[in-house]
C-alpha cells in the first residue's frame, strides 16, 4: 500500500457565510504525520473536511498525488482516503464486526457479500487497535473508547493510503492514545492528524500546522513551532518548553496559575 502526497493550496472555506478557514496552505509528504492544532473554533475540523472532500472550498484545491480530489467520484476517494472525525459516532444497531466491514464498501459492487479477504481484512484492523475482542458486541452498547477504536478500525479497513484523524484521542485512556497515534507511522501511510494535546502532537507529528482565527499562523518540525512565544500568543498561556528526557522530542510544560498580560512577544509573533 503506498502512501500518497498530499497538497492543499491556498484553502478557504465559507460556511453561513463566515470564512472559517483563509487561505490555508498545508502539505504532507508519502509516510508523514502532519499535525493541526489551535485553539477551539480556529477551523481545524474544517480544514480537514476540506482536505478529504466533505466541504467544498471556496478557493483553493486539494491534490493527491498530482490530482484535485474535485475531480474524483466519491468511491475513487475513498479507496485512497479514510477520515475519523469528532461527530462520525452514531448509535449503529450493529456488532463491532458490522460497523468495521463498513470500511470494506468502496471495493465492493452493490449487494455484493464480503469474502474470506474482506472478513481477514476487518479482523486485522480491530486488532491494530486493541480491538479484537469486540468483535462481536453491540456497538450501541460500547463505552466511548471502544466506541472510538471500533471506528479508527472502520477507517483503517478501508486500507487508506490517507489518514485523517480529528481529535482521534476523544475518550480513549493513555494506552490508546499512544497506539492510536502510532498506527500511521506502523503502517506507512500519510495521515493528517488534528489534536488539542500539544505534548502528543510533539512526539507523533513530523510536521506541526498552527491554526488560529481560520488563518495559518506557523508550521514545521515540533521544536521550531512549539515554543513559548506562540503558545503564548495564540493560546494565551505561558509555559516552559524543553527536551523531553527519554525521547529528547518538545516537552510543553504550563503554569496554569500564571497569566500572560503584556507578554513581550505576543504582538510580534501574530
């Protein structure tokens, strides 16, 4: 399975009216992780419906691998490009297995049963998530977490070349969280990952993309965005950043108790 490249150019998105997203130019090379993180309301979870082709950007183009997903019927696109996003979570009168053989439709002609490839399919991704033994419980009677694994299981057995995740750690404990986040880097493909927890962003993203107010505000490697500076200035917290003293990746350590008032750098930085 090859990873595909991704580039978004330029992105706007108007909803009622509002540009929520301007002028956003964000790209992931085949096998990266690209983080999108920000404050909430700055237009992640908009982004990345452009990104995968929900909502239709009033300027700008998304292109995989040389081509403007405009141009690709809805089938063709998702057998390059898988989403879990943060309302994806219905109450499906299914088991596990079901909901998970959901990401099996983009290969197969209507009506048309899974076979013995679709069924190992299925099974190997709720393993890659912890999930196996869910298999065959009721979805509608999971916690949030299984609940949560079973549909980054549904996106993995579209067998993506794409993956992209909003908020992908909602509900899950730390042991998740961690694995979770590996997957993408495990499998090899590209992934665009939003994320509020800035110290998971550090250690799983190649790439970090700061939103704020629709607008980009930096990117690049986790050491050169995550710094005091423009935690300060676009989340408005203050905070020490260092070397994390296992993995040597950003560590954010915040002073809750502290407040930023006149902090030297935050006009500059924006």
């Amino acid at each position: 399975m090859r990873a595909v490249r991704l580039a978004a150019e330029n992105v706007s998105v108007c909803l009622d009216g509002r540009r929520v997203v301007d002028a956003v130019s964000l790209s992931a090379e085949p096998g990266q992780v690209v983080g999108v993180v920000g404050p909430n309301g700055c237009g992640k979870s908009t982004l990345l419906r452009a990104l995968v082709g929900i909502l239709k950007p009033a300027a700008g183009q998304v292109v995989l691998d040389g081509v403007d997903i405009a141009t690709l019927g809805i089938r063709e696109l998702a057998r390059t490009v898988a989403t879990v996003l943060q309302d994806g979570a219905s109450d499906f009168d299914l088991r596990a297995h079901d909901v998970v053989a959901m990401g099996r439709a983009p290969f197969k002609r209507m009506f048309q049963r899974d076979d013995c490839a679709d069924e190992a399919i299925v099974k190997q991704s709720l393993e890659l998530v912890g999930g196996g033994h869910l298999m065959r419980q009721p979805f509608a009677l999971m916690s949030g977490g299984e609940r949560q694994r079973v549909l980054i299981a549904r996106a993995l057995a579209q067998q993506p070349r794409l993956l992209v995740l909003d908020e992908p750690t909602n509900h899950l404990d730390i042991r998740h969280q961690f694995d979770a986040l590996a997957l993408p880097r495990r499998l090899g493909i590209t992934a665009v990952i939003a994320l509020h927890d800035l110290n998971l962003a550090a250690h799983y993203c190649d790439v970090i993309h700061v939103l704020d107010r629709g607008r980009s505000v930096c990117s690049g490697p986790p050491e050169q965005v995550l710094t005091p500076e423009m935690l300060a200035a676009v989340y408005g917290v203050v905070c020490t950043v260092g070397p994390h003293p296992v993995t040597g990746r950003p560590q954010v350590s915040f002073d809750p108790d502290a407040a930023v008032g006149d902090f030297p750098a935050q006009q500059s930085f924006l």
